[in-house]
C-alpha cells in the first residue's frame, strides 16, 4: 500500500510534505493522520530543517476528513461523547502541530482545500495556490459546527471577523480570486507554476538565518493578539538575541562590503 503521505528532503534545508490520496482528493484516513503528526514532529525536531512545503498529490490539495473510509479508527455517530472528542482532538492536533513547528510552513493549494485541508492551509505561515485551487468550510454543510480544527481561531485573523464569519456560516466554495482578494494567500500563480514558485519561496527562507526565521514565526503568532508594549518587548528581545549571532554579523559584514 502507498503512504498516505510522502516526504521529500532533496533539497537543502527545506522539506516537501505531499498528501498522496489523490484519488479520493488527499482526504485525510487514519494513516495519513498519523503520517502527519509523526512527520510533523520530526521536522520539529530537525535542525538540518529551515522551511516546509505542503501539498497535495494530483488535482487536489486535501478534501476534507475521509468520512466514507477513514479506517479502524472511524467513530460512529451513536459512540459516547468521549469518544467522538478524542476523535476531534486528535484531528486537531494536526494544525496546532503545523502552528507549534519552529520552522514556517507554506501551503502549496493545487485544488480543492476543504474542511480538514482548510484547516492545515489555515495553520501553514504562507498560503499560495494555484487557479485550480477552491477552498470552504464544509462541515456546517453535514449539520455539524463549522468552527472546527482552529479555523475559528486562525480564519478571522487572516481575513477578517465578517469575512470568515460569511465563509463558516455558509460553508459556501471560494475560489482562488476571492481566496486572494480576501487576503487568505499571498500569491495566485498557474497550476503549472504552482509547486516550483513554492519551492523558490522556501529556498529563499532556507538561505536565511534559520535563527531569525523562527523567532520571526514565534514573534507573528505571539504579537497576532498581543498588546503593543508586549508585542514591542517580544520584538525588542528577539532582535537582540538575532543580533549576537555570528551568522548575523557575517551577513551584516556582506551586506556592507557588497
């Protein structure tokens, strides 16, 4: 049987995550759950690491929790609320593993982000997608609450309170032009452009202070909803630690001499 997930380290300093169930669209099983968290803590605790890229196989980036096969592990609607909520948590664990990674994630959409994929896009530190790329919140669409795997958390940050409250309440498809006007991605290339602009994107952090790059990722998220005065200590701090190091005096020196 093929991973659910595969794992790409050719290249120096950056790792490529790529869902692979692309014929049920990368929708997230058992294995592929499981696939990721342990690839997420790995990377967590590699050092030869500096950027990740997520994405999927085929013409989809992740439809959602696979409620047709997800595998032994499937809860059944008349199980105990215990049970569905050790479901739930471990699902969301993925995202907060994504958010808890030193390293930033950028998201590569290549097709229908929905539900589960949503929620990963939504934790990644940079989304871009292609043309192809749709997104929505389906679960309020099954009767369900669409406030699920920290998009209640991360969606109104990165769009806005009326924006994301349109899109969960709904569980409307969004395309890529809107994703982009409403700020959800940085960028909208062509599905052929899709995973080489990604990859341009993480060589250029790679080749960065791997030290101010995460204390960069940790002074976003911290600052998000901090007050000024401690989002200014955090910064003030960071900048010092950055400072001492003799990276960054190497980079100053080449800086100065070019």
């Amino acid at each position: 049987m093929a991973d659910a997930l595969t794992v790409d380290r050719d290249r120096p300093g950056t790792v490529v995550l790529q869902l692979n169930r692309p014929k049920q669209l990368n929708a997230i099983n058992g294995a592929m759950r499981d696939e990721l968290a342990q690839a997420f803590a790995e990377i967590a605790a590699d050092t030869s690491v500096n950027v990740v890229v997520l994405t999927g196989a085929g013409r989809g980036f992740c439809s959602g929790i696979d409620v047709r096969n997800f595998g032994p592990e499937t809860v059944a609607d008349s199980a105990p609320a215990i049970d569905r909520m050790r479901f739930q948590e471990a699902m969301a664990a993925l995202p907060q593993a994504i958010r808890a990674l030193p390293q930033p994630v950028i998201a590569a959409v290549n097709g229908p982000c929905v539900g589960a994929g949503l929620a990963l896009c939504l934790a990644s530190d940079i989304r871009i997608c292609s043309t192809a790329a749709t997104f929505g919140n389906a679960a309020i669409l099954l009767g369900l609450s669409g406030a699920e795997m920290g998009m209640s958390y991360h969606l109104p940050r990165i769009v806005g309170t009326s924006v994301a409250a349109d899109w969960m309440l709904t569980g409307r498809t969004v395309s890529a032009d809107e994703a982009d006007r409403r700020g959800l991605v940085s960028e909208v290339v062509g599905p052929d452009r899709l995973t080489a602009r990604a990859l341009e994107i993480a060589s250029g952090i790679a080749d960065l202070s791997p030290l101010g790059v995460q204390l960069t990722k940790r002074a976003l998220q911290a600052n998000t909803d901090a007050p000024l005065d401690a989002a200014l200590e955090l910064e003030n701090r960071n900048q010092v630690l950055s400072h001492a190091t003799d990276e960054a005096s190497r980079r100053r020196r080449k800086w100065s001499e070019s």
